[in-house]
C-alpha cells in the first residue's frame, strides 16, 4: 500500500515539474484573456489583456529559487505574485507546498484552501490541501476532499487507500471499512487491504468476519503459510 502511495505521488510530482512554465504562462496575473467586467442593468463589456513579462519571470525566477532550495526567497517572490494577482491559484499551491516543506502548516492551509478554492478542478491542489489537513490532524477533512476526489479519478486507487487511511486515523472504522469494501469492488481483492480490515474487525471484537476476510485470500492463494497462522490466531481468539 505504501509503495503504491509513494510510485504515484512520485508521479504526481514529475508531472508538475513538467508543466511548471506552462502554467506560469496561463497563471500570472495578467495572462491574455477575455475579462467579463460588470456594467448597470446587466450590460458587460470585454477587455482584452496583454501579458505581463515582468509578472511571468517573477513566477519563472520563483519557481527556480524554490527548486534550488532557496525556500524563503521562493515564498517572498510567490507572495509577491500572489499580492499583484490574488486569483494567482499556481503561486498559492507553489507558497502551500513551501509552508509545508518549513512545517508552517497554518500558513499552508489559508493557502492551499485558497488555491483549491480558485481551482477547483486542479487534483494537485486538493491533493496538497488533504496533506495539509493531515499534518494538522484534521483527518475528517482531509477524508472528505479524498472521497471527491475518488468521484473525480475513480481509477485512482491510491485516492481510495488515502481516504480509508483518513478515516481510520479519525477513529471512523466503520466507514474506513466500508471504503475499503469499495476498493475490493473497484479493483478486486487485494491482500493488503483484506488483511488491514480483518485487523479492523478483530480490534472491533468481530473475529468471524476477521476469519471471513483471510479464507478469500487463501481461495486465492492456498499455498500461502502466513494466512494459514494468522488464521489460526483469529480462531484461538
């Protein structure tokens, strides 16, 4: 389960890595668009705007320092665009990740919420606003942005393991138990995953639906001892 966290968060941060300039270009704040301005009685009018070069390689140069580890030269020059465009949502997430890596977890939460909150349909942000969550044992509200998330990507198997792993961690077995039953119907049986709720239901005081948990993985696997011994553990209870 850990490996499969860790080979997809590794991913996840490759693929940022790969479209950091592109989203500098589409991010700061005076990136050529149509803007909607509100006139009396329901009249609009457009205005186009141009692109800003001295915003775009403030972000560039931020993004460089934050690489180099230069964290605190990073995150002035990440305010900085953040304070010339406050829908900056890229500069909030790149601060968010900053606060994080320093252990300023408060900080990181005002701004991780506010990137999720300027863009929503980014599964980085609401990825690093869940961690955040996490770090500041907020686990309920870090369950609650995984299980949208499994909705959004339902192939996503870390997604699920991330909510259940909320779940149990905010004492709700129960619900952690039902998570990992929609694991089971999404991507089949997995050994991990049964013998994590067959721990669950012996801490629970349910030994036959611990005992129910470990013969599907030895249908499965006959020839595997351990699930023989740890069987034999359940029906000593």
């Amino acid at each position: 389960m850990n490996a499969m966290l860790t080979q997809n968060k590794f991913s996840a941060t490759l693929k940022l890595s790969a479209v950091l300039i592109l989203t500098a270009l589409l991010s700061c704040s005076t990136t050529k668009q149509e803007v909607v301005t509100a006139q009396p009685k329901g009249k609009t009018r457009t205005q186009a705007q141009q692109i800003n070069p001295d915003d775009m390689f403030l972000y560039v140069n931020a993004s460089k320092a934050k690489v180099l580890g230069n964290l605190d030269e990073a995150a002035g020059m990440f305010a900085e665009c953040i304070r010339r465009d406050g829908n900056n949502h890229a500069a909030m997430y790149e601060l968010a990740d900053i606060y994080v890596r320093q252990k300023k977890y408060s900080d990181a939460l005002f701004f991780a919420q506010s990137a999720a909150a300027s863009n929503p349909r980014n599964p980085w942000y609401k990825e690093l606003l869940a961690e955040v969550h996490e770090n500041l044992k907020q686990y309920n509200d870090a369950a609650n942005i995984f299980a949208q998330l499994t909705k959004d990507y339902p192939t996503r198997g870390d997604y699920y393991l991330n909510w259940a792993n909320d779940l149990m961690q905010a004492n709700n077995q129960p619900e952690a138990l039902k998570v990992f039953d929609k694991i089971e119907e999404q991507f089949g049986v997995n050994r991990e995953v049964s013998l994590q709720k067959q721990r669950m239901y012996m801490d629970m005081g349910k030994p036959d639906k611990a005992a129910v948990e470990v013969l599907k993985l030895i249908e499965l696997n006959p020839r595997d001892a351990q699930l023989y011994g740890v069987l034999a553990e359940i029906y000593q209870s």
